[in-house]
C-alpha cells in the first residue's frame, strides 16, 4: 500500500488545499493529511479545528476517490511524521517559483534523513495559484468575499471565527 503526507498548516483550508489533495489520490492509496502545529505561524483556527474542517472537506474527496484520507496533527520533522505514519512519498504544492525554492531545500534535507521517502510536487491548478491562507484570512478580515477561495463550510467558519475575535 502506498501511504502519501500532505502536510501544511491548513488554517484555513483552502479550495487550492483541496484541489492537491484530490489530484494526491491518483497517486496513492491511502492519503495523510498531516495538520501541522506550527506555532509559530500564530494560527487563527486551533489545531481542533484545523483538523475538523480536515477531516469535513476531505469525507466527500475520499468517497469519490475510494481511498482512505485521515487528518494527522504533528509538531515534529515532517521527515519524522512521515516516518511516523508510514509515508512513502511526501506529497508538495507549488503555487510559485518561490515556492520551488524553499521546497527544494526541504527536499534535500529530508532526503538526507531517509533517502527511501521520495517527494512529489504538484503545482496547483491555474486558477488557484494566487490562493494563499494567510491572504484568505486577511481578505475575510477586512469584510472581503472570499467564495472563489474555501468552501462554503470554512468561509461560515471564518466569519464565526473573525466576529468572535
């Protein structure tokens, strides 16, 4: 069995999340998605949350896709996560060259942790290459639609969430 990581902080999940992660199921046959702590980024959902919309976003994805997508919290190495679950691949998502170049450092690193787990990356799809979850919560913030970027799910969540805030 092929088990691939997606991992990333999720906060939110976005439309461009989700399109990498239905593309990751043609490639394996069980998908983590690992939600990562990453306190320094300062969240705006807990990692409850995080994993919630998840694991809500992703049911839909895996009855289609007839694989096996579970949402996996982890604060240490991504290398070591993918250890922890079984990973044989580490699955990517470029929006930009900028992306590429930080990624490509990562790759390099992980491979000389364990040469046996191999990295894909998958660029995003055109219209969700600008889709950025620092950019989703800033637009919602300041009173902006943000339809075109989550679902309707995590846009009802983010709005709670800013007016709690």
């Amino acid at each position: 069995m092929r088990v691939g990581l997606y991992p990333g902080t999720f906060d939110p999940v976005t439309v461009g999340h989700l399109d990498i992660i239905q593309r990751a199921c043609s490639l394996v046959d069980k998908l983590v998605i690992g939600v990562a702590i990453n306190r320094d980024k300062g969240p705006l959902f807990s990692l409850e949350e995080r994993v919630e919309m998840i694991e809500a976003e992703c049911a839909e994805i895996s009855a289609k896709c007839g694989i096996e997508i579970i949402a996996h919290p982890f604060e240490n190495l991504l290398i070591h996560c993918a250890q922890e679950v079984g990973a044989q691949v580490i699955i990517r998502g470029l929006r930009a060259v900028a992306d590429f170049e930080y990624e490509y450092q990562m790759v390099g690193m992980n491979r000389a942790m364990d040469a046996e787990i191999e990295t894909v990356f998958l660029m995003a799809e055109a219209q969700h290459q600008a889709i950025a979850s620092k950019l989703v919560k800033e637009i919602a913030r300041l009173d902006g639609n943000v339809e075109k970027f989550v679902t309707a799910r995590v846009r009802l969540a983010l709005h709670e969430k800013l007016e709690k805030a």
